[in-house]
C-alpha cells in the first residue's frame, strides 16, 4: 500500500476503533470498510485525496462521515437513509456499507466540498462534563459568572445553565429544560450549588447559527448516525438557543480573550472554557491564548478572579478526557461528556 493511503487508512481505523468504543457500531463498521477500500485504491481513496497531509488531530475520519451524513439529512443520499438510524433506517452496517460506496463514487465532488470545512461537533453533552466546573467556580468565589467560550462553534455549551442534569446524588438545573443528563455520571460533581450567569460570549473562526436552518443540518450532521441520544439532546438545545440565542462573534480566540478579558468588572468571577478544542489550533496559537490567560489571571484583582475550565485530551492518550480547573484536576470523562467522574471533594471550601 502507498505510504499515502496507509496513512489515512490508519486514521480511519484509529477513529472506527474510537467510535466502537463510544457505541457507535454502524460507524466503526463503515470506517473500517472504507480502510479496506483506501487499501484498493477505490472511492475512499478518489475522495480523500490531497487531504493526506494533514494532521492527524484535523478529524478527517469524523468530516467525511459528517459530509456524507449531511447529504443523509437533506435527502440527496436517500438510499443511504433507509441504514441510518438519524432517519428511521436499519442501521445494519453490512447493507449499508455497499451503498454508502455507491454515494462517494456518485457524489465525490460534494462530499470533498464538505470536506474542506473544518470539523464542528457542537456536542451538548459536554455541559454535563463542564457543569461541575461552573458550580465550583460559583462555590469558590460566591459571585456570579461571566463565561467565555473559544472554539464555540454555534454556542450551545455556553446555554449550560439552561439544561438539566441528574445524578442519584442531587441535581441541577431547569426541570422542564428539553435537555436532561440522567445518565451521564458515574461519580458526579456536587450539585447542591447555586451559580448565576450574567454575561456569556463567545467566539469561532467559523460560527454557525443554530437557529437557520443550515445551521441545524450542519450540527446535526456531525453527530454520529446511530446516536439517537446525542441527537435528542443537540435537537433539545437548538430549540433552546432559538429562543435565548448565545453571543458567538467570528473571531480568533486569543484576539477574543485579550479583548474580553480587559474588562474586569467588579464581583464577577469570569471563566475562560472551551471543550475539545485545542487539538484544532496550531502550535503557535496555542501559546498565544495560554499566554492571555495566563496574563489576565495574574493582573486580576481580587474581586474580579479569571478562571480556566476546560475539557480536552489528557496527557496519557487514553480514551478518557481531563475536566481542569486551571491546573487542578477535577475529574475525567469520555469525549462525549458521558462517564463523568469526578475526583475532587471541596464540599469543605
């Protein structure tokens, strides 16, 4: 196999062996099949082409299923629907395999249109992984919140007020909220707190509007097709983000933050977050934005304490993701917000 091909061939079985792991089985299947064919030279290959150069961190596994999802979703790959469970299909990896082939071949030149877009995985369920976050912040400092999300996409993470989450411990939030996490801990945060949001921003390179309508195709498409859950829950938020819209301006993050971050406002606690996002940020940037922060919680004042809550990646490369708090570990969870657990106890601060 050429060097070329076997590159992206590992990186589509790397991601179907993720998506197994997630329970997405229709997706590591199809990944997998289409490993198989890169290694023929075949329609993967004529639509992955030229992309080849590409850091492996650019997801280009999870565009190429979100591209040929989109085409799913607005009813140009009709037959492909009848195995997507998204759209009431089987979601038998072995029927739909021969057909998903058919549509790179018959659709090449649109799927390596959406290709070139960047990867915008909007994934509420975040929020149940960030929530304890927020409420330890508001815990620690006894202030209402201003969050600042980088890397927002269309926002939806910064409506985490707005959902609800549960746990056999406590929960939090709206009970009548179209988003609920009933099953999203395994060792939960402490959620007998209040927090108060007075101000939320954001900023993406490329936002998306989740109240139009391509909008909303382009979130849902990002979300695995045999998911239903995931898709309830981003359906729920829309719903949510058309009636109380968050603030996402087209922005770089570091021009963003050194912006925002100059406006100090007496007793308000503000919070810098983002969610697997700094894998999609060259090296460069990412030391600028680290410096920002940094600068902008050494020159706070006390009453106007800056915070970094993220979620991404840990150190280890294992599957599990690192929610942190500038630098204290405050729990882990898998990338899609589920499994949360959480290991710090600060009841007593």
């Amino acid at each position: 196999m050429p060097e070329a091909t076997e590159t992206l061939a590992k990186r589509l079985r790397r991601q179907a062996v993720w998506c197994a792991e997630l329970d997405s089985p229709l997706y590591a299947s199809l990944l997998e099949s289409a490993a198989d064919d890169l290694g023929l030279e075949g329609p993967v290959w004529a639509v992955l082409e030229g992309f080849q150069e590409e850091p492996g961190s650019a997801a280009l596994a999870l565009r190429l299923m979100g591209a040929v999802h989109r085409l799913v979703l607005d009813d140009t790959l009709s037959d492909l629907a009848a195995h997507y469970p998204s759209t009431g299909g089987d979601g038998d990896p072995s029927t739909a395999w021969p057909v998903f082939r058919q549509a790179l071949i018959d659709h090449r030149s649109e799927i390596r249109a959406l290709l070139g877009t960047g990867c915008q995985t909007n994934e509420v369920g975040r929020s149940a992984a960030l929530v304890g976050g927020f409420l330890e912040v508001a815990h620690r400092t006894g202030l209402p919140l201003c969050i600042l999300e980088i890397g927002a996409s269309a926002g939806l993470n910064l409506l985490w007020d707005r959902y609800r989450y549960e746990s056999a411990e406590g929960a939090w939030g709206d009970e009548a909220s179209p988003v609920r996490f009933t099953h999203s801990y395994v060792i939960p945060p402490p959620l007998n707190r209040q927090a108060t949001v007075i101000k939320r921003m954001g900023c993406d390179l490329h936002p998306i509007d989740p109240a139009s309508d391509a909008g909303s195709l382009a979130l849902r498409s990002f979300i695995w097709a045999d998911q239903l859950g995931r898709l309830a829950l981003l359906d729920g938020a829309i719903e949510i983000a058309r009636e109380m819209p968050a603030v996402v301006e087209q922005a770089d993050a570091a021009d963003f933050l050194q912006r925002e971050l100059a406006r100090q406002v007496p007793d308000v606690a503000t919070v810098v977050f983002h969610s697997v996002f700094m894998q999609y940020v060259d090296e460069a940037g990412r030391r600028r934005i680290e410096a920002v922060i940094s600068e902008a919680r050494r020159s706070a004042s006390r009453d106007s304490p800056i915070f970094h809550l993220r979620l991404e990646p840990g150190m280890t490369g294992e599957a599990r993701f690192e929610i942190r708090l500038d630098e204290e570990l405050l729990g882990t969870s898998l990338a899609h917000g589920t499994g949360v657990r959480w290991v710090v106890d600060s009841s007593a601060l």
